[in-house]
C-alpha cells in the first residue's frame, strides 16, 4: 500500500497518477491526511500526558521520603485520571490507525511515470516484437481439436472429475507440460534464480501482504473451515518469505523461482475466450520473484523482461511485448509489461506472462525492509514475473508446430521430453 509519507509530501500528484489507473482518489487522500492531522494530535497528546506520569512518579516518591502523605495520595489521584485519560487516548488513538490503514487497502498502487494512459486493452502500447510467424494451411487444427487428435488433453474428463477449466492431461500431453515445467526451472536456475517449492494455500495475512486481499477474494478459491486460500500464482507464498524481514544490504538483491499449480475462479470469464487452454481454473506456471533495492529494481525489471524473451526465443513462438496502460494495470502493480505469444490456428495472440515492478507497494504491507549502509531501514522494491505460465505456451507450440506428420517438438525441449515429435 501507499505510505502516508508519499501521500504528504505530494498528494496532488498521488491523486493525478491514481487517476492514470481510473482511480479517483481525492476523497480518500484528503480522508487519509485529516486522518493522520488527528492522530498526530492524539500522539502529542499521549506523550505529554506520559510525561506527566513521569513527573508524578518522581514527585509521588519524593513526597513518601518526607512524610507528605496527603499529598502524595492526591498525586496518586492525579496519576490515576491521567492514565484512564491515556487509556481513551489510546483506544481512539488505534481507532484513526486502524481507519487510515483501511482507507490505505482501498487506494491501488500509483503507476509510475512510463505507465501510458488509457482505459482498456486496446490503449496497451506494442513495445517490442520478435520470433518467425509460422505458415499454416487451411485445415490447421486449434489445440482443443489436436489435443483430442493426439490423446494428449482430456477437457471431458476434467468435467467429470472436477469442472470445466481443469483438464487432465494424459500421455504425451504430460510429458510435454512436465518438460516445460522443468525446462523454465533449469533455465531460471541458470538466471542465477533460486528455486523454492511454496504450499499452495496461504493464509490472510499473506493475501494481504501481496495485494490479492482484500481486492481479489473473489477471484480466489476459499477454504473457508481454516479460512486459508487456494493460491493464485506462485508470488503470493513466494514474496511473503519475506514479510516482517528485515534483510541486510549485502542479501540483495534476492532472486528466486517456484513451481506451483494456480487456481483461479475466473468468475464472469465466458465466450471463445476461454475455450481449450486459453483460461482455466487449474493451471501450471514458473513464477520468478525479486527483492531489491529501490535504486536497481528498474535495471531488474529489464532483466526479468529479458529472461522471458529468451525463453520465447527458445521455444521458437513468435511474441510481442506490451507496456500496460494505466486503465488495464492490476490494483498492486506501478507498472506491467505482458508478453503474448501468437497463436497461429486460432489467430490471435495470447498472454502468457506479466512482469510487473511494484516499487514499495507490497513491501510496505509486508513490512518487507532491508538495513542500508546507514544503518537505517528502508523499504525494499518487489518485482515478479511469469516464466512462464503453461497452458497458452501449450496451446500455441501444438497449434504453431502442426505438420501433416505430427506435432514437432522444440528443440530446447527434446532432452526432457524424450521424443521429438507427437504423431
């Protein structure tokens, strides 16, 4: 969340960026500094009444040592007015905390000054495209109507056993989606990512931490008897190692890599959109996380960018990269790139990666810090990344790698698959 020191020292310009995401924040920014006039009133109040208490303290004993007896019981007298009016100072004092905190839950993350303007997907600004349009004929086949041809996805069966949007995937069709799995694994291990294997339910706090609460709890699947969540991406457990951490200036950055299934309730989702792999509620994704210093996370944002490019280069999918607008942003991000791959079959292209930098959002409801070397603590910078989310990448290198004899199989992909084409 936004700190009251961002919006104090410039609460035109919050309210002016929070408006770049169609956000108007002006209402809650002027409640938020009335908010914290008053509570800066009632922390004066309590430390002079402390002081007091103090004073009191010293003069209660003085006057027991002479024998002032009277005297010292109407000090006591004063001692005990003064601490129950501290202790409704107190309670309205955690009463403006806990609103100015609620206020600040409410207010999403401001984009940062590349971030264009614009309402929906179409403002989205092509930043960078590469890889080789694949030729197809006429009769290509989507990859719902392949994975049937070649026994690799079972949509039908997922129906029967779960719902709709959790497929099962059989054969070579596991095969590849476990190649895939490891082979961003491997390659973000080689980035210099540290790999770690999270639970995929969290509780509260860490929704809250990362931002999925209290914005998102419908999106996510509730277990409601132990009040944890299903998680939604590998980020959330992930980034969460590092709340209440205060990390030393020679642990940054910190990088690491998860494997994870995901689940998405996906309400409202309907239409050709989500036909086949192009939306489910179960999902596979590698997930890469970094803690930085607020100075490199722009570098490291570069890097991440590079790290997915190169594994579309890899895999041979023709891709473009897309600088989010304002309107089109998540609530916690300052600014997101989306990488899309081409689909060749059903001519379209499909996302399959964000890469987001958040700057101090999620650090500050993580109270994620690090000590600098002036020995205070500061507010680290959180960034994550896909790398890559599974079932788009499935669904367009069957459908780009369509032969008359079978499905070629990437190269970069043979030595975990252990074939080079599906026939």
């Amino acid at each position: 969340m936004l700190t009251i020191q961002q919006i104090k020292e410039n609460p035109q310009h919050v309210i002016a960026r929070l408006a770049v995401k169609g956000f108007d924040g002006a209402e809650a920014i002027e409640k938020i500094l009335a908010l914290d006039a008053q509570r800066r009133e009632l922390q004066l109040k309590n430390d002079n009444q402390a002081a007091e208490l103090n004073k009191y303290a010293a003069t209660i004993g003085k006057f027991m040592k002479e024998g002032k007896k009277a005297e010292a019981e109407e000090a006591k007298a004063s001692v005990a007015t003064l601490k129950e009016s501290q202790k409704t100072i107190a309670e309205d004092l955690a009463k403006v905390e806990e609103e100015v905190r609620n206020i600040l839950l409410s207010i999403p993350n401001m984009p940062c000054e590349m971030v264009p303007e614009g309402r929906t997907a179409e403002d989205n600004v092509v930043e960078k495209t590469g890889g080789q349009m694949p030729e197809l004929g006429t009769d290509a086949l989507p990859h719902w109507d392949l994975a049937k041809k070649y026994n690799l996805i079972d949509f039908d069966l997922g129906v029967k056993i779960t719902g709709a949007g959790f497929p099962v995937y059989i054969g070579k069709g596991a095969r590849l989606q476990r190649a895939l799995i490891q082979f961003f694994l491997d390659e973000a291990g080689n980035s210099g990512y540290v790999e770690v294997q999270p639970p995929y339910v969290v509780n509260e706090a860490s929704g809250y931490g990362t931002g999925q609460l209290p914005d998102k709890e419908g999106q996510m699947y509730h277990c409601q008897l132990d009040n944890l969540y299903l998680i939604p991406t590998a980020e959330v457990p992930v980034t969460n190692i590092y709340r209440d951490v205060i990390l030393n200036d020679a642990q940054l950055p910190v990088k690491n890599c998860a494997y994870s299934a995901c689940f998405r309730r996906e309400a409202g989702s309907y239409g050709k959109d989500v036909r086949g792999l192009n939306r489910l509620h179960q999902f596979d994704k590698v997930e890469i996380v970094r803690i930085e210093k607020p100075e490199n996370s722009y570098a490291a944002l570069e890097e991440m960018k590079d790290h997915v490019q190169g594994l579309l280069d890899k895999l041979g999918l023709p891709w473009h990269i897309l600088r989010l607008c304002g309107g089109d942003m998540s609530f916690t991000s300052a600014i997101t790139f989306d990488f899309e791959v081409y689909s060749a079959a059903q001519q379209r292209w499909l996302e399959v990666s964000s890469v987001s930098n958040f700057e101090t959002y999620q650090a500050n409801r993580l109270k994620c810090r690090y000590r600098g070397e002036d020995k205070k603590t500061h507010l680290c910078h959180t960034l994550n990344g896909s790398a890559l989310a599974l079932p788009r990448i499935m669904a367009a290198l069957l459908e780009n790698n369509q032969t008359p004899e079978g499905i070629v199989v990437p190269e970069c992909l043979r030595r975990y698959t252990g074939f080079d084409i599906i026939n």
